[in-house]
C-alpha cells in the first residue's frame, strides 16, 4: 500500500527577508569592517561599544530602499576581551573538560550501543533465514548417502 505524500506548503505568517533585515549588503560589509577594525586596535578591556556609521543610500534610490535605511542602525556587539591570562585559561579548561570529557563519552557510549544492537539483531535475523536452508540441505545430503531400503528390512 502506497504512502500518501504531502507536498510542503508555505506558512501563511512568513514573510519576505526583506521585510526583517533592513539592512543592505554594503552596510553589512560596513558594519563589519568596522566590528573588526574595533577589535583589532581596542585594549584588552573596552568600556563602551563602538557604534559604527551605516552609510545611507543615494537619493536616486528606490523608496524601498529608503524605508530600509530608515530603520535604526544595528548596534555591533560588544568587543571581546583580546585574550585570558594563564590562570583564567586553566581555570576555564578545568571548568569546561571534565564536562566536555563526560559529553562526549554519553554520545560514544549511546552511539556504540544502538550500533551494537543493530549488528547484533541483523546478526540473529541472518542466522535465522540461513539455519532453515542449511538444516533442508543437511537432511536431504543425509538422505541420499543412507541406503533406506536396509533401514525398511530391518
């Protein structure tokens, strides 16, 4: 009996990715140079955020685009410190192996069971199918090697 396939349908509340992100690839170009740019010349620690400029688009423009560049700049994220002393790298490494270690020893373990099965119920479902063919032949050699008319004088 043939499945019934649903073909996929679109939802009814999405919406264009224009319609989200109001932002154009240059500005996003933009925005990221000058996220980099903020990383690579701030100090280790940085009190305030640096808000970059978002170029507006030239008055021949469409006024989609317009309305897109009317929307609030996109704040970038706040700078990372440039790096962790010695002690506060094998902190966080003593902090985040053992639960790291035990993760991925439960994926392994979980993943070496359900492999296991497997193997072990294909294992059983071939023996199974190749015991009665072997037992049929068996018995049929046998019968043809044994003299059955000495068998029925007896």
């Amino acid at each position: 009996m043939p499945i019934q396939r649903k073909e996929p349908v679109i939802d009814s509340h999405a919406c264009d990715l224009t319609d989200r992100v109001k932002l154009t690839w240059r500005d996003v170009r933009d925005l990221a140079e000058a996220a980099q740019q903020a990383q690579s010349a701030a100090p280790a620690f940085q009190s305030a955020p640096v808000m970059p400029v978002v170029r507006k688009p030239a008055a021949s423009a469409s006024p989609a685009a317009s309305a897109a560049s009317a929307a609030p700049a996109v704040p970038a994220a706040p700078p990372v410190p440039a790096g962790l002393s010695p002690e506060e790298k094998s902190a966080l490494t003593a902090v985040l192996a053992p639960a790291i270690e035990q993760a991925v020893r439960n994926a392994l373990r979980e993943t070496l069971e359900v492999s296991l099965q497997n193997a072990v119920t294909r294992a059983r479902a071939d023996i199974d199918r190749s015991v009665s063919g072997i037992v049929a032949e068996s018995v049929s050699r046998e019968l043809s090697r044994i003299d059955l008319s000495t068998l029925i004088r007896r």
